[in-house]
C-alpha cells in the first residue's frame, strides 16, 4: 500500500525524516514544503538554506558531520573572497556556490522560486517533490536583547548565543502559498511536521496565509514528531527558544504547541514519562527512539510513521 507523504519541514531534522520517507516508499516519494524564512543574499547571490540542506540530503550529497552543505567540499572561492576583502562568516563551498549562481540567474529571469527548485533537484536526481513554501519573500527577524536580527546574522554569525525574545516574519502578509502547497497538505495521506525547530523552521511555514488553514483542515493522519529530547534540542537553539519565550522545554512544550495541528504526537523513548500529560492534551501519542542514527535509522523512523496510516494508533 503506497502512501502520500507530506513533510512540513526545514533544518537537518526536516531534511533527514524526508530522507526517510523516500528510504521507506523508493516508489513514491514525499513532498517537502520547505520554510524560506532562512533565505538570505551573500556575495549577491540567493542562498536557500533549508531547501538546499533538504535538496542535498535527498539527493544522497549532504555533509552528515555538519548537516549542511555538500560533503566533500572545497573553499577556494571562499578564500579568495576573503582575500579581497569580503566578509566570509557565512560558509559557502565551491560546489555549493553553482547552486547559488544557478538559482539567482533564474530568479532574475523571473522564474519562480518553486520552479527554480523542482529543476535544481531535478538536476541532482531527487525524486522528492520539493515546495518552498511561498514563491514571495519571507523574512525572519529575531528580537534579541541585542536588537533585531536577521536570521542568519542570529544564527549563523552570532551562533544562535543571543535570547530569543520573540520573530517576525517579514513579508508574512503578502506571501502565498507557492503552486502545489495548499493541495500537498489537504491531499496527502499523511501529513508530518518534522523534528525542526518549531519557531525557526516550522511557524514560517504555518504562518503563510492559507497554510495553517490548511493543516487544521486536512483529513489527512497528522503526526509530529519531537525535536526535544530527554530535555535538550537534537540540535540547534530549539531549547533555548522554548526557555525564553516561556515554554516548558520538554516535548510536552512542544507538544503544546501542536496541540490543534497534529493528531498523533511522536516522542522519544527518553520521554516515555511525558506520555500520558501529551494524551491529555488530546493526542495519540507514539514512544520510540527518534534519533536517526544514519540513512538506516531515518528509514525506521519513517517506516513506523508509514504504519500509523496502515494501522491508525
């Protein structure tokens, strides 16, 4: 029994549990509708961090070490650029760069992003459907005790140190929904919130106009599985950010913060205790070992998603 698969995604957790998915159903592979609030300009060119970290996983290409950019990479642009002056805290490796170039070209073309997208992983062999969620520019800024900060001056240059105390989505409101979203979330058969962060790679994504809508709406089996585990963030500030905008860091925080989106709430074994206070908020909720330890673990892990469908908890 082949079934549609939406990811809801951004970040490593995002791109490896897609990976999965394409692992589990070689034959039909999932649809990634991907956060664009990370997009940034360096060196004149249009980076796209989450779709690129999710392009390149599928593709079989990413540094696992890191879990971004491509393996076995060279900086020799990276370096000349500093030699002539430019400010180069933001990584960009020579092969990584012909992504860029290739993109920024054809968005001057007037090409649409997601068009741009779908050839760029055409290119590289993915067979994942892969969705920027909006063709329009969406920024995220982060309120800092610092002042506000673009996103990857926060993260990147400033390695995630500062308090969050609050995002904007800058363009929210004028953004739509890119071709293909709307009906990837209102017709799959399952529809899955990655373990990405939920304030930096997620609600980007949900606070698209039309797309939360969306998703409360669906009758598609909704999962979401936990980036916080035993108390920590698999990686990146998740915990941070739950701390300081006032959440309990657990993935009972999180689960409240899914608790009108998602049916099933998927958390790690570590949190076993947690189960029943998620079952009060009203979801099925699913103890296993989240961690996905390589192309063998992501597979598990979406195999056992796969199975909510075949066999509703």
């Amino acid at each position: 029994m082949s079934i549609s698969v939406t990811v809801l995604a951004g970040g490593v957790g995002g791109a490896r549990l897609a990976h999965g998915f394409a692992l589990a159903q070689p034959d039909d592979a999932p649809t990634c509708v991907v956060n664009v609030g990370d997009d940034t300009v360096r060196h004149g060119l249009h980076v796209s961090p989450d779709l690129d970290t999710v392009m390149y996983t599928l593709a079989g290409l990413d540094d696992e070490d890191r879990g971004w950019g491509l393996t076995g990479e060279s900086y020799a642009v990276l370096d000349q650029l500093a030699r002539l002056g430019e400010d180069t805290w933001f990584t960009l490796g020579d092969r990584d760069l012909a992504t860029h170039v290739v993109r920024t070209a054809r968005l001057r073309e007037g090409v649409p992003l997601s068009a741009v997208t779908a050839s760029l992983a055409t290119s590289l062999g993915v067979d994942a459907r892969l969705l920027p969620v909006t063709d329009d520019p969406v920024r995220t800024l982060v309120g800092t005790p610092s002042g506000t900060l673009a996103f990857q001056e926060y993260f990147v240059r400033r390695q995630h140190a500062d308090a969050v105390l609050g995002l904007t989505f800058d363009g929210i409101e004028a953004a739509r929904p890119a071709p293909g979203v709307l009906d990837a979330v209102t017709g799959a058969d399952l529809l899955v919130v990655a373990p990405s962060n939920p304030f930096l790679s997620v609600e980007p994504v949900l606070a698209v106009p039309g797309v939360r809508e969306a998703v409360r709406a669906t009758a598609a089996r909704r999962v979401a599985v936990s980036p916080i585990v035993g108390g920590r963030a698999v990686k990146g500030p998740a915990a941070q950010i739950l701390e300081t905008l006032g959440h309990d860091v657990s993935a009972l925080g999180v689960a409240r913060l899914y608790a009108d989106l998602a049916d099933v709430m998927v958390i790690d074994d570590a949190d076993a205790a947690l189960a029943a206070p998620i079952a009060e908020l009203g979801f099925d909720v699913v103890v296993t070992d989240t961690i996905m330890g390589g192309p063998a673990g992501r597979e598990r892990l979406a195999g056992e998603l796969l199975g909510l469908v075949r066999t509703p908890a």
